[in-house]
C-alpha cells in the first residue's frame, strides 16, 4: 500500500515539475529576451539500480529543459544538459538528487 501511496505521490510531483517547465520553455520561446542559462551537470545517483537509472534519466529527460546524456562508467553520476541553471551547479544537482533521485529509489 505504500508503494502506490508513493507512486502516486511521485505522478503528482512529476506532472507539476513538466507542467512548470512547459510554461517556462513556452514563456522563453514567446518572449524577446531569452532567459537561458544552459550548462551541463552532474547528479549523483549512487547506488541506484539498473531500474532505477533508467527511470531516473527518462523522467528527466522527458522534462522540458533537460536531457539526460550519459551514466559515468561506474553508473554513479548522471550527466544532464539543462536549459536553466538558476545558481550553484552543486545546488541544482543537489536538488534534482533529493527531488527526482528519492522519489525514483522509492517508487522503482
């Protein structure tokens, strides 16, 4: 029963992250001025299945504004161009790990 309970705790939160993203590629593709700050990041993913890893790239990937790359050849970092780097590399690696990284390991 928990499983579902975070499955669907982890549909809610991957719905509103594409939503957010959609209107944020969509505001910057309609603007004038263009708000990108592209970059590519690391996220640790230690410890992650096989499963889990390929859950963990396509969820980001299929959000607007990132795309997941490669794997390190010892599968412990994901290697992710994004279109909005607002801050700190380690910070917003540091978030997609705590955000997606968690809910992925409970869910898959």
């Amino acid at each position: 029963m928990s499983r579902v309970l975070h499955f669907l705790g982890f549909l809610i939160f991957y719905i509103s992250e594409v939503l957010k993203s959609n209107v944020r590629v969509a505001h910057d593709v309609l603007t004038p001025s263009h708000r990108m700050n592209p970059s590519i990041i690391s996220v640790d993913v230690t410890g992650m299945t096989d499963r889990q890893l390929l859950f963990m790239a396509n969820f980001i990937t299929m959000t607007p504004g990132t795309l997941g790359l490669c794997f390190s050849a010892d599968k412990s970092m994901l290697y992710i161009h994004a279109m909005y780097i607002d801050g700190d590399f380690d910070a917003v690696s540091e978030e997609l790990a705590n955000t997606y990284g968690k809910r992925v390991r409970r869910v898959f």
